[in-house]
C-alpha cells in the first residue's frame, strides 16, 4: 500500500478503482469465514502497531495541518483534522474495546420449524464490502478499518483530500496489522486518489461494493445519494436541539449545553439550537448568555431571545437548519413541549435532540414526539457516539431509518440470511 498521495497525471480512475473493488470483494469472502479470535488478534495487532508508529503518523498529520492552515481551514475543522499522541491513544483503545465485544457473525437470531418439517434460522452474516467517503477526521480510517475486520467485511475508504497524508499512513497501519495475522491488505484499502472523478468511479462500482455510507457535511452527502448505483446509509448533519423546559433544574440546562455546545464544536453531535420555554426565558435566557458568551460563543436568536440577550444577532431562516460546527448557537423562545418538538421536527436533521426537566411527564412526551435518532432525557447530545454507548467504536451515526439508525457498530454493519434444513421436502 502507498503511503503518499498518488500523482493523478494520465490516471485511469475506472481501471484502478475496477482493480481496488476487485481485490476488496475478494478479502470479502475470506473475511467472513475468519473467527472471532482471528479478527480479535488483528484488531490487537493493529492497535499495537499504531502505537509503535506514533511518530510517523503525527509527522504526517503535520504535513496535512500545515497544508490546512494554508488552505484557510477553520479552527473547527483544524481540530477535526488533527492528530495528537491522545486521540492516537484512543484510538488504539477503541481498536482494543472491539475485541471485548461479541463476534456477531455466524449468531442465530431466531429459529422456528415449520409443520411440513423444514427448520428456517436466521443467521447472522457480514455485508460484504463497505465504502466509507468522509472528510477531516482521520480517526475514522481506524475505526472504519476495525469495525469492518470485526463484522467480517471489507472497507475501500475515501477521506477527504485535507486529510489524504495522515490517511494513507494510518491505513499502512492497519494493512501491516492485517498481514501480521494472514488476512489481505485489501481487506482495508484508501482510495490515494484525491480527484473527484475517483468518487464518481467508486459510487458505480455496485459489481464489488455492497453499501455505500458518506460523512461529512450536506452538500458530500446529497452528492453521493444522487450519484450512487449502491445502496447509501446517510450520516446526515447533526443539527441538535437542546429544550429547557419549564420544570427544568436551570443550573443543570446550563451545564448540558455548555458541554453540548463547547466541549468539541466541530463534531455531528454538537448543540447547534436551544429553545427555552416561554414562562422561564426571562430568567435562564440571560444566564444561558452569561455562562456562553465566557466561553466565546456567538448568540443567534429569534425576537423574543434577541429582546432579552442584547449582545444575540437576529436569526436569518437559514440558520434554524444550519449545522455549524463552530462556536455559534442559535436560541428560540417556544411556548411548550409540543411547540418544542414541531420546532425540532421543522428545522432539526433527526440526529440527537435533549430535554431538560424534573417533569416525568414532559419528558416522556417529548421522547415520543421527537422522531430522532437519539432522544434524551437531562443528558447532554455529546453522547451520541459508539463508544460512549458500549459498542466499542462507530463508523457513522445514521439519520436514516432503514436497516440503521444512530451510532452504527459491529452489529449495524452485519446482515442476515435463512438457513433452511429439510429432511427431503419439496413444495406441492
């Protein structure tokens, strides 16, 4: 595997991609007939490895941070991209948690018998080969590669050019883990293309890929759903929405959105709205101010918030629906819970939407009327994540509703098919 970019002159994308979906489809099949210790042992060789190339991987991430800055990247996405020996720390850790979770290939879900005889079970098996098109975080080429090797599939992986140095080196990794346990390098492959005509190429390759999933920001995703001959799960964006209720414990509200807002802006699970309702907003609206403006949070709001919070911009229409990923929150005034939930069915993305409120009650209301993802009760949206929910990593957070929805681990990543046993039955 390349371990730096590939010069793109004269390249013939639908021949190398024909080649790379190939050679995927093939570590497929070996894939899924490897054990559960097999792939577990892979996964330990992988997290070793990332570690004993520490240096390697953060000299690389370098090259892609400087390459950022000089491109005007944010902060935000800046702290997306970047690599410290921490996160590489995690995530080995997360590589090491997947070995501690069930092996759910070959696992029977149910079984029934028939009365012509025949015994039917449903019996879990991988999906076959998965391409991930994300931008920024290179952590998701680790924790794609071992979710995938743990659910018995192989990945093709295509991050974003911002990030094609440190991804390639990871990859390298993870491609060496494998070998260290006989399993196919092309079990794990990245895309070293970073011209969008390798995307085209890839999205029409359904003779070797089996499901399509894209993260990254709206306009990524609404391009690979029009273009894509296979399969797409959406990670769409993340716009959350954080409702103080009446019956709220206001210095509790204050705490879950400042973590939801502040802890790590440029991530899908990130406060981007809170509304407050109306009977409390001339209270808790100035403190909301105080407690964010100190951490350097830029306010939006509708009339109501903007008459109470001076230093608030007024809201444009697009910014109920937009998914900043910055310091930047926009705040509503609604009159009750169920003002609350059409506001977040309107202008919210289905992702991770919260409420605060002692009021049993209102909290169960909420959890019914609010269609996303996650709902939660007096809990901060940061925790709509893989590992923070016990399965380990996560390769995406689904807003979809069909085959997976949220954090998508090992389990999501897995089919089925009916094992049928007869004792010489034929149909009449």
């Amino acid at each position: 595997m390349k371990t730096a970019a590939v010069k793109t002159e004269n390249v013939d994308f639908q021949a190398g991609l024909e080649t790379i979906g190939r050679e995927a489809r093939i570590a497929s099949r070996k894939l899924a007939r490897l054990s559960g210790g097999q792939k577990d042992r892979c996964l330990e060789a992988m997290a070793d490895l990332l570690l004993q190339r520490q240096e390697t991987i953060l000299a690389e991430n370098a090259h892609d941070l400087e390459a950022g800055r000089v491109k005007g990247l944010n902060a935000a996405l800046l702290d997306r991209l970047k690599l410290t020996p921490a996160r590489v720390e995690e995530m080995a850790k997360g590589l090491r948690a997947l070995t501690g979770l069930p092996d759910p290939i070959g696992r029977v879900d149910s079984t029934w018998l028939r009365p012509n005889g025949l015994e039917i079970r449903k019996v879990r098996v991988p999906i076959g080969v998965i391409a991930i098109i994300y931008e920024s975080r290179p952590n998701v080429t680790v924790d794609a590669a071992g979710l995938c090797l743990k659910a018995g599939n192989a990945v093709i992986l295509r991050g974003g050019s911002e990030a094609i140095r440190s991804n390639l080196a990871l990859a390298q990794v993870m491609a060496d883990g494998l070998a260290v346990c006989g399993v196919p390098a092309a079990a794990v492959q990245v895309i070293p293309w970073t011209d969008r005509e390798a995307v085209n190429q890839l999205l029409r390759l359904d003779k070797y890929v089996d499901l399509v999933m894209p993260r990254g920001g709206e306009s990524l995703i609404r391009a690979v759903v029009e273009q894509s001959t296979i399969p797409v799960i959406k990670h769409y964006k993340g716009v959350c929405h954080v409702y103080v209720d009446v019956a709220a414990d206001q210095a509790m509200a204050l705490a879950i959105i400042e973590n939801a807002k502040c802890q790590r802006p440029g991530v899908c699970n990130a406060a981007e709205k809170v509304l407050i309702h109306k009977d409390i907003a001339a209270e808790f609206a100035p403190k909301l101010a105080k407690r964010l403006l100190a951490k350097k949070v830029e306010l939006r709001g509708d009339a109501a918030f903007c008459k109470l919070v001076p230093e608030a911009k007024p809201a444009t229409d697009q910014d109920w629906q937009e998914e900043y990923l910055d310091l930047i929150l926009t705040v509503a005034i609604v009159a009750d819970v169920e003002a609350a939930a059409e506001h977040i069915a309107v202008h919210g993305s289905a992702h991770s939407d919260a409420i605060v409120t002692a009021d049993k009650d209102t909290a169960e209301l909420f959890t019914e009327l609010v269609d996303s993802a996650a709902v939660y009760v007096n809990a901060s949206t940061r925790f709509t994540d893989g590992g923070q929910f016990g399965m380990g990593a996560e390769i995406g957070i689904s807003t979809d509703k069909i085959h997976a929805r949220g954090p998508m681990g090992v389990e999501e990543l897995t089919s089925y098919k009916y094992v049928v046993q007869g004792s010489g039955q034929i149909r009449s």
